[in-house]
C-alpha cells in the first residue's frame, strides 16, 4: 500500500512539473507584432492582387489550372497573413516566369 501511494505522489509531482515546463514554454513564444501590422496593412491588398493572377480560368493549359487552383486556395487561407502571401507571391513568380 505504501508503494502504491509512493508511485501516486511521483506521478502527480511528475506531471504538475511538466505542466510547469509547458507554461513556461508558450510564454517563450513571441508574438510577431511586424506581421501584424504588415499584414492589417497590406494583406488585403496584396490578396487581390494574387487572385487576379491566379484565378484558374485566366488558363487554358491543364498543368497551370491545377497549379492556378492549388496557390488560389493558399492564397485564400492565408488572406490575412501578409507573410505568407508573400511566401507565396514568390512562388508564383518563379512559377509563371518558367
């Protein structure tokens, strides 16, 4: 019985110290204020612009509707993240240069 109620205090103690390194670790993330206000400022600009170019029916060869379809979604969900529309601006510009 005194084993049993050992083990139970060590498990307990165990996982309320984890708990701790757990809060520690997400007050360590930092927030990207620069992203947050590139993105209140541009984002919606820059999302329009990437739709005008690549709306798929702007295509007629297959391989670019497929393309035009996959990044037009990305840049769909990623409508207010200025960063990675331009993460994605990129793409597309080494895509359609090619």
């Amino acid at each position: 019985m005194k084993l049993i109620i050992k083990i139970a205090r060590y498990v307990y103690h165990t996982i309320k110290r984890l708990e701790k390194k757990r809060k520690l670790n997400l007050k360590k993330e930092t927030i990207d204020f620069d992203n947050i206000q590139q993105s209140f400022n541009n984002a919606t600009r820059l999302h329009r612009e990437l739709i005008v170019v690549t709306h798929p029916d702007r295509f007629t060869d297959e391989k670019q509707k497929v393309f035009a379809t996959d990044i037009s979604a990305q840049v769909n969900t990623n409508k207010y993240n200025y960063k990675e529309l331009i993460k994605l601006q990129t793409i597309i510009n080494n895509h359609l240069k090619n």
